[in-house]
C-alpha cells in the first residue's frame, strides 16, 4: 500500500533578530505549506544566528523554554497550516543547564515533544560544549499525522549508531535540522571533500536503515563560517533525490513514498541479518589490544 509524504525544506540564513528570523521561518513554512508540504524541517538554532562560533556567555540570554514561546507561535501557524513543524531551538531547561533540542509540533497544533542534542561537537568554530549539556532524554521517534518521524540534529548526523536506533525505533524518516559550514580560509579541495563526507554518511544511513533522510542546513555567511547549505533529500537506498544550493537561500517540497521502506528491506534484509548478539562491545569507548 502506498504511503505517500510530501516534506518541506527551509534552507535560509538569518540574522541578529530572534523575532525576524522567528517570521521569516514562519512565511518560509507557509510558502512551502503552500505548495502542499506536509512536513516542514527548518534548519539547527533557525531563530538566532550560529553563536557557537564563540564562546560568549551573553549568548545564554538566546535560550528559551521548550514549550515556550516559539513553540506556542509555530504551534498556531501548524494548526492554521495543517502541517508538522520540526524546529531547532537553544532550550533553557533551568539555571546554568542549556540543550541543543528540536521540538515536533503535529499538524493540529499539538506539542508532541523534543529531542536533545546527544552528541555534542567541540572544534574550531563550534564550541558547541560550553553552551550544549547533552541530552539525556535519548533517541526519539514522533507519531505525527502523516508519518512515524525521527529527529537527530547536526553532529549527530556522523553517528550511525543513532540512526540505527532511532530507526529501530520505527522512524519512518530520518531528519536532520543542521548547521554546518565550511571555515573562509579553507581550499576548495576540503571543501568539496567535506561536503561529500558529510552527504555520504548520511545517505548510508538510508541504505543501513531502509529510510528516507531529510537534511536541512543553514546558508550564509557568519563571521568566519560560510555556511554549505547543500540541504538533501535521500532515498531508502541513497540516491539523492533532491539537492539545495550551496549559497542561495531554498524552499523546497518533494514527495516522499514511503512504502518503498518495504521494498528495499525485502530486496536487502540488512535489519533481517543483523548479529545482535554480537554487538556488546559497540558500547565501549575503544576496544584496546591486549
């Protein structure tokens, strides 16, 4: 039986304003609502630029509760629209404790829960640590009206481990609310080599898992980060179905069939051949020679 989807991208920058960058995702969603998107993804911390790139301690004051109060403004546009929103927000969960969360608003308005950020980066640029406790509510999967959904944020992304539980989990789609660039001062060669790093783990966790995957990142430039846009759609068997620019601004809708899952795991029963009674030791940090 098939099971069809349409999910829509919002790929766009943003700027110092919470409350422009809120409306500008809010008119971005009724664009692509508009075209018959039935989901919607918006990109990792859409309603602030990327602080992360310092370590400031004013940027704390960005946080909000979850719910709170963008979710109770997405929450009406929702219900208005008829769509699922997925919406990346800095969450202040008490005094002195932030998260990196994602929260799932229903096509009714309905606060379905969030996902917190479990794996949390610490380089160059991304000084994810000194904001983002991680979370600790684990992987999380959203009974929306339109599809079973799973949400993993950005770093999470490299992580196949995740994918593969939430998977198990019943997710339906893999999506990825992300913001990921590349530093001005690097060569075109590790550029494009990052780029294609970061797509490709990604699309393997289509195949592995038998899943579609949404990724929505961010574009522009913020201080010293030029952000890759590059937002995609794969397949259950990772071929890209749809693929954004790298430095414009991009709505897109696409349609999901979602009962391809079905084909492609009956055709390559990789959950059927899985050793699960050999993967203990996955749980250790590093398997040291003896």
């Amino acid at each position: 039986m098939d099971h069809k989807v349409k999910v829509g991208l919002v790929q766009m920058s943003c700027t110092f304003s919470k409350e422009e960058n809120l409306a500008k995702a809010i008119a971005q969603v009724r664009e692509v609502a508009a075209q018959g998107a039935q989901i919607v993804c918006l990109q990792e911390l859409f309603t602030s630029l990327y602080f992360c790139d310092v370590e400031d301690y004013a940027n704390f004051l960005l946080a909000e509760s979850i719910p709170g109060p963008s979710t109770d403004s997405l929450s009406l546009v929702a219900k208005e629209l008829n769509v699922v929103i997925i919406a990346s927000l800095f969450e202040k969960r008490a005094q002195g404790l932030y998260h990196n969360t994602t929260a799932v608003l229903n096509a009714d308005g309905e606060y379905l829960g969030k996902y917190r950020k479990m794996h949390i980066p610490d380089d160059p640029g991304f000084y994810e640590k000194f904001y983002f406790t991680p979370g600790d509510m684990g992987y999380k999967v959203f009974e929306t009206k339109y599809a079973k959904i799973g949400v993993l944020i950005c770093w999470d992304q490299w992580y196949p481990e995740a994918a593969r539980i939430t998977a198990l989990m019943g997710a339906e789609i893999l999506f990825y609310p992300t913001a990921i660039g590349w530093a001005s001062t690097q060569e075109v060669e590790t550029n494009t080599e990052q780029y294609n790093a970061w797509q490709t783990i990604q699309r393997s966790h289509a195949i592995a898992n038998g899943v579609h995957v949404v990724s929505v990142n961010r574009s522009g430039v913020e201080g010293e980060l030029k952000f890759w846009g590059g937002s995609f759609i794969s397949n259950p068997f990772g071929t890209v179905l749809y693929q954004a620019s790298h430095t414009e601004e991009e709505n897109h809708v696409h349609e999901l069939d979602l009962s391809l899952s079905d084909r492609y795991r009956t055709h390559w029963p990789f959950l059927r051949d899985r050793r699960i009674d050999s993967y203990a030791p996955i749980t250790k940090r590093y398997i040291d020679g003896e």
